[in-house]
C-alpha cells in the first residue's frame, strides 16, 4: 500500500460520505494522495477503486483503533496534511431537554475525535517541517442557535480546540485551518441529526434553492490546503446566501 513520495499527501476523516467523501475525491483529482478515513470499510468501498486513495478502517473516538491508523500510515510514506472532517450532529432538542447521551455522543466525535487524530499524528506533522491541520468545524461553532444545544456545544469546543492548536502549533511551523460551514445538503448530516426522520431532515433545506453541497466545501478545503505553505486561511465561513446568518434562512415556496 505504499503511496507515491512525490506528491501531496493528506488523510481525510469522516471519508466515507459528505464533505468527507469529496473532499477526497477532489484532492486525488488534483493530484494528491489521501488517505481516507471511516468507521466502516463497506462505506469506502466506493472510495478505495479511485487511484490516489488508500482506504483505511478507523473509527476516530477510540484511541487503540487511531493508533493503528498512524502505524498504517507511517509505513505507507506518511502525510503533511491532516483533514479532521469526522463530526456530526444528533438532534434539535432545547437545553431544557436534550439527553446527556446525546452530547456526550456529539462530544465524543466532533472534540475527542478531532483531538485523538490530532495528537497521534502532531509528531509526524513537526517532522515534516510544513504540515498542515485542517479541522472542519461549522458555524454552529461560533453562533449559538435554539435547539443548537449540545451541537454548539460540540462545536464551540472544536473551534475553541483549533484555535489553540494555531497558537501552540505556529513554533512547528503548522498551520491550522478552520472551515466554517453552514447549511450543506448532503445525504447524511440532516438525517443523522433528526434519527432518520426523512421528513424532518427534508425540512431542514425546504424551500433553500441552493444550500450548499459537499463539493462546495471541498473546493474550498482543497484551496486552503494548496495556497503556499506560509498562507494560513485561520478561519473560512461558508454559507449559502439564502443563509445570510442562522437565524436568517431564505425559503421560497
Ligand atoms: C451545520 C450547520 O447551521 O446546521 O454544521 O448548525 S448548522
């Protein structure tokens, strides 16, 4: 599984589907090689007949499984660039009566994911001299919304994360990027978050002409990874405009 030393190398968290998928798609359509990270090998299926991915099984909340991939990885040429995309959202519920299961899950992926991927592969980042940390936060991660409950809090925490690896990291010669997405159709975050209610999750974008989608962000991503190594797109927001903030969404129909 050894991978071509020339080109730029990044791994991709939360790979299987969304933001994740494309962003791997577009990076290895650009002449990367990415290393694509999910939870279940039969989601990167699709994945793994694409030249320039290499498909690896990990599930970012469990700290044996993330050491694995860094052994996987190490002997398979390494990385510079480091995509923590893994997240999600479970639920709409108030403060008032959201379940602790709930956030702990939301905190469990979006922060300690975030952060255990992040630590296991610091050292090999410093190495390399020019690394790079992307993390895939949301606007939720600085804009409190009813029934943004223990999601803002998730993401508030991964934003706050990232904000102090920028500082800490700069001595490495790191850079730490922070994408900021609002509303993003994609198969998966809407119907996750309402437990697979289709209604519900077809609700979210009622009436949205043109939310985002996952290859939007992609590009975006893929741009903030590219520009010279000494250029630090700190914080990037990206919404539709039909969202010109989160509590001002433009519905037709
Ligand atoms: C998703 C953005 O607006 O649903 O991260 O919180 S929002």
């Amino acid at each position: 599984m050894n991978i071509e030393s020339s080109s730029r190398r990044a791994l991709v968290t939360g790979a299987s589907s969304g933001i994740g998928a494309a962003t791997a798609l577009r990076l290895t359509s650009e002449g990367w090689q990415v290393f694509a990270v999910a939870r279940r090998a039969e989601k990167l299926e699709h994945l793994a007949e694409q030249e320039g991915i290499v498909p690896v099984v990990c599930d970012v909340t469990d700290a044996g499984q993330v050491a694995s991939l860094l052994e996987t990885v190490t002997e398979a040429g390494g990385i510079d660039t480091l995509i923590n995309n893994a997240g999600g959202a479970l639920g709409v519920d108030s403060v008032a009566q959201s379940s602790a299961e709930d956030w702990r899950w939301m905190y469990e992926v979006n922060v300690l994911g975030t952060l255990n991927v992040t630590q296991a592969f610091l050292p090999m980042l410093r190495a390399h001299g020019e690394g790079t940390v992307l993390n895939l936060t949301s606007t939720a991660g600085t804009v409190a919304y009813e029934g943004g409950a223990g999601y803002n809090a998730a993401k508030f925490g991964q934003h706050s994360l990232t904000s102090v690896l920028r500082l800490e990291e700069a001595e490495h010669n790191i850079r730490v990027i922070e994408v900021q997405p609002g509303m993003v159709r994609t198969d998966e975050f809407a119907a996750k978050r309402m437990r697979g209610d289709a209604a519900a999750a077809e609700k979210v974008y009622a009436g949205v002409e043109k939310p985002l989608v996952a290859e939007d962000v992609a590009e975006i991503i893929t741009h903030a990874v590219t520009v010279p190594h000494h250029v630090n797109l700190d914080q990037i927001v990206v919404r539709p405009v039909a969202q010109a903030a989160q509590h001002k969404v433009i519905r037709k129909g």
